[in-house]
C-alpha cells in the first residue's frame, strides 16, 4: 500500500520460509501494483501466493460530491475468472470511481463478483461500521447481501483483535452474526511492517503520505503499534476461544 506498508517483499517472503509458512495474501490499499512481483518472488520459495486487494468501498462510484463515503473491503481472487474480475474491479476502480481514493460500488461489485472470496475487512469495512452504531438489523442485512453476492462459502466475516477497543467491541457480534447467517469467519492480523520495532518507520512513511511532520497533533497515525507480521502461536493466542477462524485461512488457501 501505498506510503502506508512498510514491508518489502522479498523480506517478507523469506520470513515467511523460514516461519514454515504455506500461503500469504497480499491486499494492498486500492491497488494490484506488487502483484507479480509478489507473485513470482512466492513462486521461488514454495509459497501459495494470494493476489487480492483492498478496496475501497462507496454507495455509488459516480457520486463526486462532498466528502468521499469510503469503506474498505477484501476481495481475494479464488482462481482465473476472480483474477480477471479483479483486474477489471480495480481499473474501473480507478477510470470511472477515482474520487480522493480509486473506489467501486455495491453495483459494480456484484456484476464481477465471480470468482472471489470476499472478507467484510478492518473496522473501516461497512459491517463493523454498522455493529459499531449498534444499528444491528441493517448489520444483518448487509451480511446476508453479500453473503448471497458470492458463491457458497466464499463470503467470510473477518475478525481482527489489535487491541483497539472498537475492534474488541464488536468481536463478539460478528462471531454471532457469522453463526446466525451460516458463514463462516476468519482471523487476520492488518500486515503494515514485518517486526514490532519497525512501527516508527511505517509511522514516518505515513507522514509523508499525508504531507504532515511526527509532532502534528492533528495528523493521521495508527491506533497501537500491533500491525505486524504475527506468527501462528500469536495468532492462536489472540483467538484462543475461536481456533476456527485462524484455521480457516488455510481454507482459503
């Protein structure tokens, strides 16, 4: 991503050889530019490479009006059709929804969900949103929509936990609401640097992301310092309760 991920390929693919790591996704804010470079540096080391993105999300892509409505979204290419369903999500993306961010619409998503797995993302996805302004019936609604917008059992609720107190807020709702309408859910950890220590560095790239210095007030910063590359024991740990949604990555693998 963009002036926000730290973490270089090539470095990431050898820890994760030497983590004994099967898979990796990569989904980069907004775009597919380290896809082959992802690819092929994966291929090298005997590791299944995911290619997906995160997109940004709105109501309607050709709405240019006022401040930009955006949610995040993962989208994730199960095989050659959801490959090429991703190339064209991301160059409408960028051709007819670039507004502030490349964005793409419900509308859109639907015409070219073929092929996909789909994850409700971070708490800046539009689940999250919804269970966090406890408008809990609308959250259901959305998730059985996209539930149905993609083949059986490729729609899956995320759950992340990085300490922050919204994420852990809604944890419990979305393990409920994931068993209520049938899907299943999977744990994820937001990748921004490779080790603990490297947050300050991520946090500088930031700023120049955002044209703003490290003792701005104002400016844009990440919420803790736990967007690294976590191994699986750490991961087991956080979801201790829920052992499923850490497997269930390697399902999507």
């Amino acid at each position: 991503s963009l002036l926000d991920g730290a973490t270089k390929i090539d470095k990431l693919v050898k820890i994760l050889k030497e983590r004994g790591a099967t898979a990796c996704a990569m989904t980069d804010h907004g775009n597919m530019y380290g896809a082959v470079k992802f690819y092929k540096a994966c291929n090298k080391n005997g590791i299944n490479p995911i290619i997906g993105t995160e997109f940004y999300i709105c109501p309607d892509l050709n709405d240019k009006s006022g401040k930009p409505k955006i949610s995040h979204l993962i989208l994730i290419a199960k095989n050659q059709q959801g490959y090429q369903n991703l190339i064209k999500l991301n160059s409408i993306a960028w051709v007819k929804g670039f507004y502030y961010k490349p964005r793409i619409d419900y509308n859109v998503l639907q015409q070219y969900s073929e092929g996909l797995i789909c994850l409700t993302a971070c708490i800046a996805g539009d689940l999250p949103k919804l269970l966090l302004a406890e408008r809990f019936d609308e959250a259901e609604a959305y998730a059985i929509k996209m539930r149905d917008m993609f083949a059986p059992g490729d729609f899956y609720i995320e759950v992340q936990d990085h300490g922050i107190e919204e994420e852990r807020k809604i944890l419990p709702h979305l393990f409920a609401l994931a068993e209520k309408i049938g899907v299943k859910t999977v744990a994820t950890n937001d990748v921004h640097y490779l080790y603990p220590e490297d947050w300050e560095m991520q946090d500088v790239m930031l700023c120049i992301g955002t044209g703003k210095t490290i003792d701005d007030p104002d400016r844009m910063r990440m919420n803790g310092h736990e967007y690294y590359l976590k191994t699986e024991e750490e991961m087991r740990t956080l979801f201790a309760g829920h052992p499923e949604a850490v497997d269930n990555t390697l399902e999507i693998a």
